[in-house]
C-alpha cells in the first residue's frame, strides 16, 4: 500500500454513494465553489467518481473516511489525478501524502506513463501544488479537453522518469 500500512492508513476501491464518500465529497465540492468561479470548478461530483473510467479510493484512519482521490484513465496510457481531498481535520496527518503515493502505485501497476492534473492557480492551493511538486509533478499545456483558464494550473509527472 506504498507508506499507508506503516502509516495506519487503509487505502481502498470505494463507490461515491457511500455515506462517507459523499460527505467527502460535498465537502471537496464545496470548498472548491468557494475558491474558484463555477465556470473553473472541474472536481467531479459522485457520478463523475462512478464512471466507468475513475477508480475511486477512500483513505481511513481507524475506520474513518478522511481523505479521497481518484485517477481517471486518459488516453495514451495517461491518468488525471482527480478529487484529492483530504479532510480539514486531518490536515498535517500524511494523509495526502498516503493517497498521492498509493495512486501513482496504482497508475504504475495499471501501466500508466504519466499522470495529470489539473489544481487551482491561486494561493488557496499553494499547499497541494507544493505536494505536487515534491512527487516531481511540473506545470505542463491544458490536456484532454482542458483549456487555458487563468483560474487553472496543469501539471505533469512522468512515471518512466519519476522515482
């Protein structure tokens, strides 16, 4: 589970109708309409987090849901990180950090070559860029479908070169 076992997290495939995802997700959504104009909100909602192309995770600590992400497969043998949220009470726990290592694991077992996201331009986000950046995440061109937004940063991470 790449640091979530040592770390007591459990990392594991969950359905966004569950009650706690929902929560989390509300919550993610919510926070996202309160830093960013609707027209460059692109967090998916629990129905994006079903489709077929999102694997969707939940991340407990002592059985609770506390933070969530999800890659969605792009084309080219690329994911989208998607809806890394982690719950304000458990900011500063390693939570984030657990979910973004088992999902780049995860993308790594699929086969991906490259992971992409899409975060906030913002101060707001300074936190999550900054741990972007650490995993060797660096800015990139909009992609699939994504246009320039001022609002919108893109960022890249190649799995072939990444460590």
């Amino acid at each position: 589970m790449s640091g979530a076992a040592k770390t007591g997290f459990d990392i594991q495939r969950a359905s966004a109708s569950d009650p706690e995802a929902a929560a989390l997700i509300r919550r993610h959504l919510d926070q996202m309409a309160a830093q960013s104009p609707e027209e460059s909100c692109h967090a998916l909602d629990g129905s994006g987090l079903d489709a077929p192309d999102v694997a969707f995770f939940l991340l407990r600590k002592d059985g609770k849901a506390i933070a969530m992400g999800a890659l969605k497969t792009l084309q080219n043998d690329g994911r989208e990180l998607k809806s890394m949220h982690t719950a304000s009470e458990a900011r500063g726990t390693g939570a984030g950090k657990a979910m973004l290592e088992f999902l780049l694991d995860h993308a790594r077992t699929e086969g991906a070559r490259a992971i992409y996201l899409e975060t906030g331009s913002t101060s707001d986000f300074d936190p999550a860029r900054k741990l972007y950046e650490g995993y060797g995440f660096v800015e990139c061109d909009p992609f699939e479908g994504y246009t320039f937004d001022p609002w919108s940063l893109f960022m890249r991470l190649d799995l072939d070169r990444a460590t």
